[in-house]
C-alpha cells in the first residue's frame, strides 16, 4: 500500500497528465486547478489561471475585452458549460457526458470548440468543488460534417444527389408552406455522347447545372436523381412561379450549349404542385411519381417543354 506522500504525488502525476481535460472550482466558480491537457487546448499560461472564473481563464467569446467576469455575459444565462457545472455542484449530480459547443478567443481568433463534457461534485473538509472534464471532439466533429457533406453530393455535377434529395423532399413534405417538384430530362442526351463524346455529353450536364443554380433561389434545391435527370424541389411555390424559372433555366442553358458547344441542348419537365392540406400523408414515392409522370407527357408531346395537369407549354 502507497504511503501517503507517494501517493499524493502519484494522483497528482495522473491528474497533470490524463489524456482528458480536467478543471477544478470551488464554489464561487474560482478555478483551482487545471491540467496539462487544458493547457495545450486553450494556449493558457500555467501561471496564469487560479483564482480566476472559468469563463475568464478560458477566454469565453461573450466576455473577452469586456472586463466581465464569467456569468455576467450576455449568454451567461444560456451557457452550457456553466449549466453541466451548476448542475453537479448545486444539485450534488453527476453529469454525465454530453456535448456541447461554445466559443472562444484561442491565439487571438475566434474559434468554436465542440467537447464532450461531464461534471461531478467533491466534497471535502467541508468545502465543495466541481469537477469539469473536456474532450475536444471539434475536428472530429468537422469531419464529420464534412463527410456527410460529401455523402450528400453527386461528384460528377456537385449537386445534391439522389439520397440527398429523397432526405430534402422528405423534410419538405412535413413543411407548412407547400411545394412544388419539378423533374427534368435532357433531351436526346445519349445522341449527344454518341455523337459528339462523353466529355462533352458531361459538359452539357455541367452547363444545365450552372443554368438551374444561377437562375434560382437560395432556398430552391437542385439534385440530379440519376443519369441526366434532375430534380427541382421550390418551398412556397406555386406552379407558375416554377414555370417561369425553368423557362429562364432553358433560355440559359440552350444559349450556353450553343456558345461552348456549337449545339443547342434542351430539356423536358415535368411540374407538380402540392398544397400543404394536400401534401398531408403523401408518400414520396407518390410525389416523385406525378411529376415524373408530367415529364414523361412533356416527352411524348415532342420534348423542350413542360407538362402540368395535362397541359404543356414549350420552352422559348
């Protein structure tokens, strides 16, 4: 069995070097202790730090430069670091770990952390800490994102794909504002790659796409569903206003090819509108279905055109 020194410096040794991020306050939020790993996370000055709020040592974004301690920010309130540490010392709770994200003046920029976070209460002589342990998890996090991002585009035309729209469509459906499809078909898209190659037949998509992103709104979404066909989702949307845009889309496009290209590419669509009461209850399987129907009548109507409820308009 250690003896008492020893085993003090041992606990000490353990508590400067854990691979997971350890901070120590007494029951005025002073910090009393903090470890290595906290140290290279914030760039904090060892020497600099006890006796200090947390949010002050750590650099909170909301009170940096203020000459405010930590709780007296405009977001002190909503604060979940302080709200996992509250927790624990008041309620004598053990936290356990949750993420959460707040912002910070690291180096002197501003940088947004993400950690997994736990708290516990200690008690000894009669005085009450709080202990705090960080993880970072911000570039996994970031990764994370990112690989989902990436998950989500089609990599020959940058747009959503296929499974990003199906995901978009769905979220769309349960929306209060209505929503108009549109799905969209190049015309004779494989006698441009007999005919001129497949570079050029993937250039052609990528004209279309420059055509559709440029001629609509931020809040439109653009994905291609498979091979040159296209999916056009307008939250809010009434048939008309749909219409319109992809008649600008048309214009855009058929010029492009034939500047670039020396040909006139087109394409054909298909438009569905759905009202919210409508909407209700409706399978996606059933939305795509309609308009793909309305696109397949703008085919047979002799392409460049666009087909809603039996009606068909060409493109100009």
């Amino acid at each position: 069995m250690l003896n008492d020194n020893i085993s003090a410096h041992l606990f000490q040794a353990v508590f400067e070097n854990s691979p997971v991020g350890l901070v120590v306050v007494n029951g005025d939020m002073l910090l009393q202790s903090m470890n290595n790993y906290m140290f290279t996370t914030f760039h904090i000055d060892s020497e600099d730090f006890r006796e200090r709020m947390l949010g002050n040592a750590l650099r909170c974004s909301d009170i940096y430069l203020t000459g405010k301690n930590c709780g007296e920010g405009d977001h002190c309130k909503d604060c979940s670091l302080r709200k996992v540490l509250n927790t624990a010392m008041m309620e004598g709770i053990n936290v356990p770990e949750t993420v959460v994200e707040h912002d910070f003046i690291i180096d002197g920029n501003n940088r947004k952390k993400r950690f997994k976070v736990s708290a516990s209460r200690v008690v000894t002589d009669n005085e009450i800490f709080g202990v705090l342990s960080f993880v970072d998890i911000t570039t996994q996090m970031e990764y994370e994102k990112l690989l989902k991002s990436q998950l989500s585009i089609d990599a020959a035309t940058g747009l959503l794909n296929k499974y990003a729209l199906i995901n978009s469509l769905k979220n769309l459906a349960g929306g209060k504002n209505g929503l108009t499809v549109a799905m969209i078909d190049i015309d004779n898209f494989k006698s441009v790659n007999d005919q001129y190659g497949h570079l050029t037949g993937d250039r052609v998509l990528n004209l279309f796409c420059s055509a559709a992103l440029t001629n609509t709104r931020k809040q439109d979404m653009i994905g291609r569903f498979g091979g040159d066909e296209f999916m056009l989702l307008f939250p809010g949307t009434v048939t008309w206003l749909a219409i319109k845009t992809l008649q600008r889309i048309s214009t855009s496009f058929r010029t492009a090819c034939m500047n670039e290209l020396g040909c006139s590419s087109t394409f054909s669509a298909g438009v569905a509108e759905f009202l919210t009461e409508n909407i209700a209850g409706m399978s996606v399987d059933a939305i795509i279905t309609e308009a793909d129907e309305n696109l397949y009548a703008s085919k047979k109507a002799g392409k460049n055109r666009v087909t809603v409820s039996e009606i068909s308009q060409i493109f100009k």
